[in-house]
C-alpha cells in the first residue's frame, strides 16, 4: 500500500524550514489510486495549512514513509506508545502522553493523539503495520495539547473526533496559545503541519463506541484534572483508559479541581483488569497502581489546608506544600508550584 507524501515548508523569513508530511487516506490505496488523487489532496491541505507551501506530492511505499513508533500490546488487541517524560523540546518531539489503539473485528479506536502532527503521524504508521481496518474513532481524553495537537491526522484518515462535551469550547480557547507554545518549545520544524481539530461528536455523560464485536465504554467526567476529563472502557478486556485522571510517575498535574479529582477517583467502579495512565508506564494494576497517585493528591489537600488554617501567605505555602513527595514524582518542580497554588486558591473558599 501507499501513502501520500508531501514537502511542506514555513514562509517568509523561515522558508528555509521544511519536512516531509504524511496525507493519509480513509482507505489504503494502491500506487494508482495514490498518483491519481495526489495533486488535488496536497493542494486541499494546502488550503487548510496556509502558513505553509506544499510541494513535491510522492506516493511512496507505506513501509518507507516514514518511521513507526513501537508499541506495546497490553492485552490482546490493545497497543501503547508510552510517552516520555520531560517538557517539550526539539529532542522529544512533544511525544510526552501514553497513545493507544484498540483493534475490533471491524474498525480501530484511537485513544489520545500525541502533540504534533509528525508523532500523530508515527502513531498512524504503527497502527497501518497491524491492521489495514478503517481508523473509526480518535478519543480525545481530554484538552491538552501532548494528548490532542497530533488529532488532525486521524481526521484526515477518517475517523470521528469524540471527546467530553467542554473539550470543544476549551480546546478552541487555547488552541493558539498551544500551538504558538509548543511550536517555540519543540522547533518550528518538528512543528510543521500541527493544527488543532476540534469535536464532531461531544459526550454527555455516557456514549459507547462499536468497534465490531468489540464495545468501549465513554463516560464524561465532572471538573476534576480538568473540566473535560472522559475516560474509556474496554469491556472485553476490562482495561480502563484513564487518560490524565491517572499520572505514573509523572507529577500529576493539577488544572481543573483538586476536591473534584479526588471524587473523581474514588468512583472508578468497573471490574478493571488493567488501567492505562495518560503518563508514565503503559499499564498498571488497579487500584493498587493509583496508590502513588492517591497520597500525593492527599498531601496536596492536607498540606494545603493546614497552611489556610495557619494563616500562611499563598506565596510561601507553595514553596512546602507537598514537598514530601519530592522524591516520589519526576518534574517535581515544574508542577507541584502550579498545582500547589490552584490547591490553595480552591480551598481557601472551602
């Protein structure tokens, strides 16, 4: 099978930044059905990428187009990228948050997209080396851009965006300011192409998915990691995607309620065999894995509680609060001082 390629380069002063990037098709198609449809595809993305000029279409060999991520395969027809662990820079790509796939008799489910569009793009590539089933699905668990930036990719293959009915309204809030960001953190090259997709189809409350023979579970979550958590259920193997409802590892980060992701938590009440956190290992077991998790989040609470009650200024509890879960967590330092001071400003009006 082939897929398109195209060269797509910065204008103005950075005309000299180029790369590669994948148009991938609904369907896998031949070299023929490639070259046919190739001029009016690259000038449709064109259209849809104005900042850039995009040239030399080529249908290239799948296996040649680029470079697939290695998965892990947690339970049988579930796959993981794990991400690392860092901040944004050239070096990681902004591949930062754990992606799945889940594979029916039908269709494939893609739960969280990377933050650009070159490790959507990779994602893709890894998905076509198991199964030429139609990409269905792309499940946003939630707004922020290490999880959602790379979601365009999976649109263009044909999936339906679905993600938690706020996570369009939040997503279009931030959108520039994510991309403006990650584009300075990563590089303008490793950044090219990326460009926010938005939802077509907004969960509620509950919503379930048919892969064929296969269901997931949806279920929209009150404020809590954020105010647009959703999580998924794969009832036939009974593994939980929690996304960033569940960090390992990574130090959580706070950006929604901190009283509501700690109720959140404690009304995971499926029969869970295996749980995949939105960083950090691939899969943990439950509840035992979210006991790291738990602690922190209640040393966060307490330690923040006692300084309300202590009189202490905001500015001198953030520098304690929770410090002795330092040696538990990775980036300790660049968040626990953000969740420290969302903890406090919550719960002073407790």
């Amino acid at each position: 099978m082939f897929e398109l390629i195209v060269m797509a380069c910065l204008t103005g002063d950075l005309s000299d930044i180029c790369t590669s990037r994948i148009l991938p098709s609904p369907t896998s198609l031949t070299r023929e059905e490639c070259q046919i449809s190739a001029e009016s595809r690259a000038q449709e993305w064109q259209e849809n990428h104005p900042s850039l000029v995009v040239t030399q279409p080529t249908c290239m060999m799948r296996e040649k187009s680029g470079t697939a991520f290695d998965l892990i395969e947690i339970a049988p027809g579930i796959h993981v990228h794990e991400g690392g662990i860092g901040i944004p820079s050239p070096k990681n790509g902004g591949d930062l948050a754990n992606l799945s796939i889940v594979i029916g008799d039908t269709s494939v489910a893609v739960i969280d997209a990377g933050g650009t569009r070159g490790v959507a793009e990779s994602l893709y590539l890894s998905i076509r080396q198991l199964t030429d089933k139609p990409i269905s699905h792309v499940i946003l668990t939630h707004m922020h851009p290490d999880h959602a930036l790379g979601a365009a990719v999976f649109v263009e293959a044909g999936a339906t965006l679905i993600g938690h009915a706020k996570l369009d309204r939040g997503l279009r809030a931030r959108a520039v300011n994510y991309e403006a960001s990650l584009s300075t953190l990563i590089g303008a090259k490793g950044f090219i192409g990326t460009k926010a997709a938005f939802p077509t189809k907004s969960v509620e409350e509950n919503h379930e998915i048919d892969l064929g023979g296969r269901l997931l579970e949806l279920r929209a979550w009150p404020t809590a990691h954020t105010d647009n958590d959703i999580t998924v259920f794969d009832r036939q193997t009974k593994t939980l995607f929690a996304g960033d409802l569940v960090f390992a590892n990574h130090t959580p980060a706070l950006d929604g309620s901190l009283l509501g992701w700690v109720k959140v938590i404690e009304q995971f009440d499926w029969d869970i065999d295996r749980l995949v956190p939105g960083h950090g290992t691939p899969s943990l077991s439950w509840p035992e894995g979210g006991e790291a998790q738990r602690i922190y989040l209640e040393t966060l609470a307490n330690d923040t509680r006692r300084a309300i009650r202590e009189g202490e200024r905001i500015d001198k509890a953030i520098e304690h609060i929770a410090e002795s879960e330092r040696e538990n967590w990775s980036l300790f330092d660049e968040f626990n001082i953000r969740n420290a001071t969302a903890a406090y400003k919550e719960l002073e009006w407790e």
